[in-house]
C-alpha cells in the first residue's frame, strides 16, 4: 500500500508494519506467491532459487503453510519452504522508488531461519522467528524482479526459540500447531542514499526531557544536520537541530511543558489518558535528498513504590489478561491488520489494564493500538525447550532483537525474558541456569533501564523487578487465604510455593530484593467450559455458561479482595486450539455478555481514585 504524503504517526490507520518509522510511500507483498515444500532438502543443491518451476505451487502471505488462511492448511511437519514471488515495476514504483535512490525489502519475521535471492543472487539471511529483517535490492533489479525466500523452520530443535509451537507432530496439553515461515508482512521502501535504519526513543518526565537515539546506514557526510520536531497537533513543543558525526547518535530535546508541576500531567501518556505525540524527524545530508520520517511517543515513566507498579509515580492497577495472539485460521499471524486493533480493543473493553502477550514476539501494529487506547503490555520471549549452550546463545541473541525493535512503546512495561523456567527447567539445582536467567535480567536493564524486568515469570527468580507468582487454585476462600494479608502471602511464597516449585533461586541478597518487591498473581484461573469436545483443556472445567459466570466471579473477586496484590492476570483471552480456558471463543465471541464481564473484572481495582504519587524505587 502507499501512501503519497507524510501521515500522523499518533493517528495512523495500523496497516503500516513499523508504526514508529513511517515513510511517505511504501509497497505491501502480501497476496498469493508461489510456494513448494522441500522434505528431502534438496533446493539449495538443485538451485531451486534460479529455476522458477521448481517453486511452484501457490501460498497467500504472510500466512504460515500449517494455517487454512494460507491456503495450505497442512499442519504436520514443514522443515524446508521456498517461497516465490516476481516484484512488478509497478509496485518498486509504488514504493516511491526513482533513480539513485536505495530499495529496501523488509520482512516483519520468518521462522525460524531465513535466504534471500533476488534474481538469483543471494543478497541476505537472517536467523530468528520474530524479529524484522531488511535486504538492499541491488540497483540492477530496480525495476521490478524476481525474489526467492527460502525459510528452515525444524519443528523438534529444542534449542531455537519457538514459544507454544509444537514440537510433536499433533498439537498437544497447551501447545499448538506451528507457525513455519512467512508470518509477518513482507514490504518495500524506497530511501536517500544516506538514510536513517532505527530510531528509539527514551523520556524522562521528571528532567522534563526526551532523549533520541538515531541509527544511520552508515557514517554520515560532513555537515549532515538532524533536524527534530515533537507536537501535539498544531502545537511545537520542542524543536531542535543537531549536527551528526556518528552513524549512532543521541540527541536530547527539552519539554518546557513538562517543567510546570501543575500542568505536566496532561501531558503524560497514562492508561487513562494516552496522550501520542508526533515527531518528524528529518536526516539533512549537505548534499542530496533528506530522508523524512513520522514517528510518536508517549512521555511516562515506570517504577515501583509502595507494594505497587508505578507509572508516572503513580499506583496503577494492573489488571492483566494473558493473550496468546494465536487465531485458527491464522495462527501466530493476524488474519489482517484490523484484526489486531480489534484484539486490543476488545482487551480494554472488557476491562482490563493490561495485556501479558504470552510465548509470543507481538506483531508492531499490535503494539501500535495498546499505545494508543492505552493498555499496559508484558513482552515476553518465546522460550526454548533445552538448556544448552547455543539454545542460551539463541535466546540472548533473539531477546536483545525484541529489545530493540519494541523499546520506544510507551505501552510496554514489563519485560518477561523466560517464563516458569521453560528451557531452564533445573534452575533450581544448576548454577549455569542461574547465570542465564540473571544474564538475561541484567543485559535487559543494560539494553533498557527505564522498564521493569521479570527474570523468570512464575516462579524460581533469580533477580526482579516483581515478585510473580502462578496459581491455578480455583477455590476462591483458598485464594484469599493465601493472598489475603501479609502475612499470608509470606507464609505462602515463603520456600516451595503453591504450584509445588521454589520461588527463589538467586543468592541470598537477590532473593531478599526481590521478595521485597510488589507481588503479583500472573497467572490464575484458566476456567474452561465442558463442550463435550475430545480433546479440550483447562485448569478447572465447569459444565456450562452460566457455571462459568458464576465461578468467574467468585475468582474475580476473591484476588479484587486480596490487597496485598500489586495485580493479577488471568489465563486467559480467548479459547486457543485445545487450550479452552477463554474468556471469549477462539473468534473473540464472549462466552458471557461483555457488559457482565466487565463489571466483575473492572469494579473493584483496589487503587483508591485519588492515587498517592510515590517515590519510585531506584532502577537498577
């Protein structure tokens, strides 16, 4: 798609792939492209990527070939995709792509490992299932081409990072059919010679500043300015121009609005009020063409104090629902863009105030919507299943990427790196586990210190910015017992915990902090409704609608009732494949009226209305 002018970035229409980068033009490869599967993993060998007729079945992209949307729909074992597709004139043009200029391919992510031909020459690899990538089209294919994408996606390594996709051939308990290949957008953009590749953005509302990161292509000329304009609308609230002579730069704008005590709240991004403001951000090389980018923020900041999660030094409630972002016609990938608008939408409409994206690197649109309609998200990496030395070179790799590509969003507030020690299953005995899990902690706070950090969610921490725990206990009098005061949540998450494993592995003064932290219920309930299906699971199944109604609001209200909670999240959104413990069915229908729902998630957050401002505790 294409757009001919510079769009609001804060008010875009969610289509774009990579929301806090914008360019005039663009062009979307999605649609039908020539597909073949190679089990014998011969393609490479018999040049399959200069020999078009060895790739020529058809597959709708960016769906993956286990989903019915791709037209495939064939969910047993795909080790080796090829994927084809010619590039029309027309759409280099669509681009915005002229003479002297460069042409960018980018794919949003394939899984797991991916090579690129363009006209039969390699031009690029790249190894992650979800994390974006960007090729040059050399300059002879400009005008128009043929592109060969070949992806290896092996279904049983457990080393490679790979979330709730199944290693055994049928899914099975609470993983689910894979998710191989092309399953992000594929799109191309046409920029200046020199140009600007990431931008990331840092606020601190308290030294009413914003701090700038850019990342150029390369070293700039001499004389190469940046120019910066940050608004809300019409209005310039800071504006600024610098020289560049680094390819990475930091730049830092004042906010004279926020340097009013009385009046920086309306501008600070919060649940209830998330105020984006725009940025244009122009590279002025001394000679040649400028390169102009749209982007946004949101001015916050994170913290703790108090037992509670702060934002703005304020206690917030977190009211959290886990979302596996996975659909049965799509699996990991959107049917469209407006389906992730709608899923973040239908979030805040029932009532939560937050979201735990679960085993899942998010697709950036659906990112895009959480900052807008201001809905608090938990990014957690997609675990691996083995503990060795290249499955933690894998992990670090890939969650640095994820780090990068999603630190701007002011929606994002916890990072979640591993989760119930998936992949460091003997954590508790195994000192090289520990190292990975605290490696993994303190290199997120070293790439982002500006978040909260969960070192491992659920259970056997080794360092926290919270104290997380999971429960599936479904007698609410029990819950109550066990989170109602204090006292009770010490004696509860004091050495072996409810779901039978230890709550903290790190040394001695790593445990002391993060028991100190503000303690939440991350998981809990996973209520599941008996529709006499084979196969179906949940942590606890009642036998009808109504007996769901009922039980869910014994649960609701007994962990409202729970003061000592900083928050909870409930497992989970929607019925996912086997795993029938939603709130909603597997097409977002709410199994109770929602207007009911909400009332039992949303009345009673325990925060009181006119919130205490707290000093938050010091990052680390």
């Amino acid at each position: 798609m294409s757009q001919e002018s510079l769009a609001s970035a804060s008010s875009q229409d969610g289509r774009y792939p990579r929301p806090q980068l914008l360019r005039a033009s663009w062009a979307d490869l999605s649609g039908p492209w020539r597909f073949a599967l190679d089990p014998d993993d011969r393609g490479v060998t018999d040049g399959w990527a200069g020999n078009p007729a060895e790739i020529a079945g058809e597959i709708i992209v960016p769906f993956p070939p286990e989903s019915p949307a791709s037209g495939i729909g064939d969910t047993g074992y795909q080790r080796v995709l090829w994927y084809r597709r010619t590039v029309a004139a027309a759409e280099v043009a669509e681009a915005g792509h002229d003479g002297g200029r460069t042409l960018l391919l980018h794919f949003g992510a394939v899984d797991y490992r991916a090579d690129v031909w363009i006209d039969g020459a390699h031009v690029g690899a790249h190894e992650g299932g979800h994390t974006p990538f960007t090729v040059v089209v050399p300059q002879s294919a400009a005008d128009g081409f043929d592109l060969v994408v070949r992806a290896e996606d092996d279904p049983q390594d457990l080393a490679q990072p790979r979330g709730k996709q199944d290693w055994e051939e049928r899914r099975h308990v609470v993983w689910y059919d894979r998710t191989s290949g092309i399953w992000q957008p594929v799109w191309l953009e046409s920029v200046p010679a020199r140009y600007v590749q990431a931008l990331t953005w840092r606020t601190d509302p308290d030294a009413a500043v914003v701090h700038l990161s850019v990342e150029l292509d390369g070293r700039p000329a001499a004389g190469t300015r940046l120019s910066v304009r940050i608004a809300r609308g019409e209005e310039t609230l800071a504006a600024h121009v610098a020289e560049l002579t680094e390819p990475h730069q930091t730049l830092t704008l004042s906010l004279p609005v926020l340097r009013n005590s009385q009046a920086r709240d309306a501008w600070l991004w919060t649940p209830e009020h998330p105020l984006l403001l725009d940025a244009v951000v122009e590279l002025l090389p001394p000679n040649g063409e400028s390169d102009r980018i749209g982007s946004y923020l949101g001015i916050r900041s994170v913290g703790t104090g108090g037992g509670r999660v702060l934002v703005n030094d304020r206690p917030t409630a977190v009211r959290a629902v886990l979302s596996q972002g996975y659909w049965p016609q799509s699996h990991l990938a959107a049917p469209d863009a407006d389906a992730l608008r709608h899923e973040a939408q239908l979030i805040k409409d029932l009532g939560f105030t937050s979201v735990r994206v679960h085993q899942k690197v998010e697709d950036p649109r659906f990112l895009y919507w959480t900052d807008r309609l201001g809905l608090l998200v938990w990014a957690e990496m997609p675990s691996v299943y083995e503990f060795s030395a290249l499955a933690a070179e894998r992990l670090v790799r890939e969650w640095a990427a994820v780090v990068r590509r999603d630190s701007s969003h002011p929606s994002i507030v916890v990072w979640v790196p591993l989760n119930e020690s998936w992949g460091v299953d003997r954590i508790a005995q195994n000192g090289e586990e520990r190292e990975l899990a605290r490696s993994l902690y303190h290199l997120t706070k070293a790439l982002d210190s500006s978040r909260l950090v969960v070192s491992n969610d659920g259970w056997e921490h080794t360092r926290s910015d919270l104290f997380t725990v999971h429960d599936y206990e479904n007698d609410a009098a029990v819950l109550r017992a066990r989170y109602g005061t204090p006292e009770a949540v010490r004696q509860t998450l004091d050495g072996i915990a409810p779901n039978g494993r230890r709550m903290l592995v790190g040394s001695p003064e790593e445990s002391a902090d993060t028991a100190g932290r503000p303690v939440l219920l991350s998981e809990f309930g996973g209520v599941s409704v008996d529709r006499a299906a084979d196969g179906t699971w949940g942590y606890r199944t009642v036998s009808s609608d109504e007996a769901l109604e009922t039980h869910l609001s014994t649960l609701f209200s007994a962990v409202g009732d729970c003061a000592p909670l900083a928050g909870w999240c409930y497992t989970q959104l929607t019925d996912t494949a086997q795993e029938t413990n939603g709130l909603t069915d597997e097409n977002r229908v709410p199994k109770i009226p929602l207007g009911r729902l909400r009332r039992m998630i949303a009345d009673d957050d325990g925060i009181p209305a006119a919130a205490p401002v707290f000093h938050a505790e010091p990052s680390r």
